[in-house]
C-alpha cells in the first residue's frame, strides 16, 4: 500500500513580502474551486464561496476568509516606498521656490531696477516683503506656511499698482497655482499615510496567513485520508510541492537563518 503523504505545518515568516504573496497566489491557483455552469453551450465559471469547497470539506467560511486575506496581502505587496506624491511634490517646491525667490528678490532688490517708477514700487513694497527674504531656505512645513504669507500680503489692496508695475502678476498667479497643487498633493499623501497607519502589519497579516492555509490543509488532508479522490490527494501533492519550492526559492536567495526551515520540517 502507499503511503500516504500530508501537506506539512506552513510556516512563512521569514519570507519577504513578495514571496509569501506569490505562494498564497499559487495556493489560490490549486485550490479545487467549484464550477457553476449555467448552461451546456457556456463555458463554466468559478462559482462563489457559498459551497466552500466540498471536495477538501473546506468550509465557506474559512474560503471567505482566505480571499479577503490574500486580496489584503496583494494589495500590501502593490505598495511602494516612495508615493507618485512625493515626486511630484518635489517638483512643485522646486518650481514654487523659483518663483517666490523672483518675486521676494525683484522687490527687495529694487534699487538695481532701471526705472524709476519700477523702484519707487519696490521701495513701497520692501518693508511688507522683507520678512520673506530667506523663504527658500526654510523647512519646507515652513515655506508653504511663508508662501502663502507672501501671496497674501503681494495682494493687498494698497500694492495692486505696484504689483503691476513691477510686472509681478503673472508670477505671483503661477506662485498662487504651484502652492494650491502642492497643497492638494500633500493632503492626498497625508490621507493615504493615514489609511496605511490604519491597516494591518504585514507581519500579522502572515500570522492571519499562516493560521488560514494551516487549517484549510487540516481539512484537505483529513478529506485525503477519509474521503479518499483523485482531486484530494492531487491537492494535497500539489501544496507540498509549491512549499518545497518555495522554500527552495527561499534558499537560493539566501534569506537568513535558512537552518530555520529544517527544524520547522523535522518538527511536523
């Protein structure tokens, strides 16, 4: 008689993101979901969860939970480090620090104008701009507070004329668009941040993991055993594959403490 062969105790923890989401991918693919065929002339299609999967005697639950648990970990393998925000962001504050420093220098600066109207509104207008001499060297919390300070104060009623001398409008309606864009920009990444706060590590989400595929095994090698099919003990031989090559995968890329997989594998 043959012996018979079980899925042993998964463990995942020291493999890094992508590798746990690949083998919960491949798990996913060798599950035997049942089919609904509508009719004889349609292809059939993969039914929902409400039937579990009968074969392995997994029940609905535990398939409903696995789905949202590996929809979670696709999505958390998806994330990058470094946000399209943060980009852009960066070159909205080069861009806006270009513009202010024109605006704040041909102010301060007025004397060196050649006309005398030009200089006169320059002078008017120093005392007002002055504190704003140093804004692109500030943090950049800071700037965004001193640029919006210095569009307020270039708009006063009382600098409309001189503003207009000096040809600073165009410039400070471009500052004016840099700034809401930027602004725009980074309360999308601060929401973002805050949701990503919000969900759950990755490492309880492998503990989440570990717990569903072992208990989804548990069932498919006691249906091996006392419910005995071909499509059961494919299964079984199916997931003790994809593990031995995901821990091989896990060797040749050197991940450390691969001691650690032998004593998992001598204590199942």
């Amino acid at each position: 008689m043959a012996k018979q062969v079980l899925i042993p105790k998964i463990s995942m923890k020291l493999w890094n993101k992508s590798e746990k989401t690949n083998f919960l991918l491949r798990y996913d693919a060798a599950l035997p979901r049942p089919e609904l065929v509508e009719n004889p002339e349609q292809p059939s299609v993969q039914a929902d969860n409400e039937d579990g999967i009968p074969v392995l005697h997994i029940p609905a639950d535990l398939l409903a939970e696995f789905d949202a648990l590996l929809e979670q970990m696709v999505d958390r393998n998806k994330q990058s480090t470094a946000s399209v925000e943060t980009a852009q962001m960066k070159q909205l504050d080069t861009d806006r620090i270009r513009i202010a420093k024109y605006v704040v220098n041909r102010i301060l600066n007025g004397n060196a104008l050649p006309m005398a109207d030009e200089r006169e509104a320059a002078r008017a207008m120093e005392a007002e701009i002055k504190p704003y001499k140093d804004i692109a060297y500030v943090p950049v919390g800071q700037r965004t507070a001193d640029i919006i300070g210095l569009l307020v104060d270039a708009h006063k009623e009382a600098f409309a004329e001189h503003i207009a001398t000096l040809g600073l409008a165009a410039p400070l309606a471009e500052l004016q668009d840099l700034n809401d864009r930027y602004e725009s920009l980074s309360q999308a990444r601060k929401s973002k941040q805050k949701i990503k706060a919000e969900k759950v590590s990755i490492e309880q989400l492998t503990t989440k993991a570990e717990e569903i595929v072992n208990n989804m095994n548990n069932y498919a090698n006691a249906a091996s055993l006392l419910f005995p099919s071909e499509t059961a003990s494919t299964f079984v031989r199916d997931i003790i594959k994809l593990y031995e090559s995901a821990r091989e995968d896990f060797k040749k890329r050197g991940g450390k403490r691969e001691d650690d997989f032998e004593k998992t594998k001598q204590n199942n």
